[in-house]
C-alpha cells in the first residue's frame, strides 16, 4: 500500500485514536518518517480532534488550551500515542472524553469565577457594616455629649486659658443630681507625645488640689468631653499638662486652664 492509499484507507485515523494492532502501528510510524505526507496527514487528524474539542468550550483559556495542545501533539514527535482499544466505541468515547475534559475545564473556571466575585461582594459588605458599626457609635457618643452639655441640672464653671496656654479653655459641668462631673477639653491643643492632661478640683482656702483625672484617651469617638471622678464641694477646677501616667501634684508652669465655680 503506498502513501496515497494509505491516506485513502481510513487507516491513519485508526492509528492516531489508537484502533490498530502493534505491529501495525509500528509499520505506520516507519512510513510516517520515511514519508512526509504521510506525516502531514497523521498531523492534520490530531489537529482536527483539537479543534473539535476546543469548540466544546470556546473560553478555554490560552493556557490550558496550549497545554492540552502540547500533550497531544508535540509529545511524541508530532503523534498522539494511545492505548490499543478493540471496535469503534473505543473512538466515540475518546473523543466524547476530550470533550468532557473540556467541559468541564470551562466549568471549573467559571465556578472560580463566580467564587472569587462572591468573596469581594462578601469582603465589600464587611467593610461596609464596620463602617456603618462605626458611625452609629460616634453618633451615639454625639448624643450622649449633647445630653450632657443641655442638661437642665447641670452647673457649668468655664476654665480659661492661662500663661502656659493663654488661648485654651475648657468646661466643666457639674450634675449634682446624679453626683457626675463632665470636662470638655475641645479648646485644649492636642497632648504632646507622652504628655496628658490631668483635671484638679480645688480647695482654694488654703489651696488644695486633687486629681478628678488622667485624660489618657485620645479617642476621638469622646467628642472632647470626659467624664472624670466626683468631688463635692469643688470651688474651683483646673487642667494641667503631665507626664504620662499623671503626677500627684499639679505642674503649675503647666497650668493650661483655671476657672472658679
């Protein structure tokens, strides 16, 4: 049989989905190296079967595709080598195998698709909820703020600034109801790096300080007003610029605001 024939024959078909019997195999691999169209046939028909497969999913990507390409063609010089099967069937489901591997290839990829989408919808979402968790807190120390600062109970002495920092004020507001002192330090500067300001309530026959507190939280979710510890009979209150941890006596070189009640 020569060249022509052969191609005629159906034969070479036969060889490249693996159908033919060894010895058989073995004479169409001598023609097809001694014999350039023989080749080029052996070459068209593997070429054929990868373009049937790849239009069974047409968004395979160039990568997967060229792998797959490889494999089947260029492994073995240019032919497919496969396991010997006995009658047609062996075909049909070769070829139905391929297809299936692309398929679901293409699958696969979409399902990463659709996962990685999901994953930024759900990482959008989260972010927004702490936003939204973040908000409805600020709004509701602005609330609790507010409630302080128009209390209808409440005494309100107002610091003001000194040499150490004559432009600062501050206020204090006094619920002797509920035995609970407020200070809003919004017209204070902000701490120095390992400084804090400390609030005095003092005695001023003799003059006496003590510590109400250590304003250590630089928290802007306060809105400037702290609520420090109680002290009756207050007769005046003052804001000093400490040392972190605070001091046990005012510095009074450090004196930001002093006012009487």
């Amino acid at each position: 049989m020569n060249s022509e024939e052969l191609i005629e024959s159906g034969t070479l078909e036969l060889y490249v989905f693996g159908l033919l019997p060894e010895n058989e195999n073995s004479k169409i691999q001598e023609m097809a190296q001694a014999n350039p169209a023989v080749q080029e046939e052996i070459l068209a028909i593997e070429k054929a079967v990868i373009n049937l497969s790849y239009s069974a999913s047409p968004h395979l990507s160039a990568a997967n595709y060229n792998r797959i390409k490889k494999k089947l063609i260029e492994k073995h010089n240019g032919v497919v080598q496969m396991e010997k099967r006995s009658g047609t069937s062996g075909y049909i489901g070769w070829a139905a195998a391929v297809i299936l591997m692309f398929g679901i290839g293409f699958q696969y990829y979409k399902y990463n698709q659709a996962a990685q989408q999901a994953e930024t919808v759900k990482a959008e979402r989260n972010k927004f909820e702490q936003m939204l968790a973040t908000l409805q807190k600020q709004n509701s120390e602005t609330e609790k703020a507010l409630a302080i600062v128009r209390g209808q109970d409440n005494i309100t002495v107002a610091l003001e600034g000194q040499q150490a920092s004559p432009e600062s004020y501050a206020k204090v507001y006094i619920n002797n109801a509920k035995n609970e002192i407020y200070v809003d330090i919004a017209g204070l500067p902000k701490a120095p790096e390992g400084k804090v300001y400390q609030v005095w309530a003092l005695k001023l026959n003799p003059i006496t300080p003590t510590s109400i507190g250590v304003l250590d939280d630089d928290s802007t979710e306060s809105n400037g007003i702290y609520k420090v510890d109680n002290f009756e009979g207050a007769e005046a209150f003052g804001i000093t610029l400490e040392p972190a941890g605070g001091s046990a006596s005012p510095t009074l070189e450090q004196l930001y605001t002093l006012g009487k009640v």
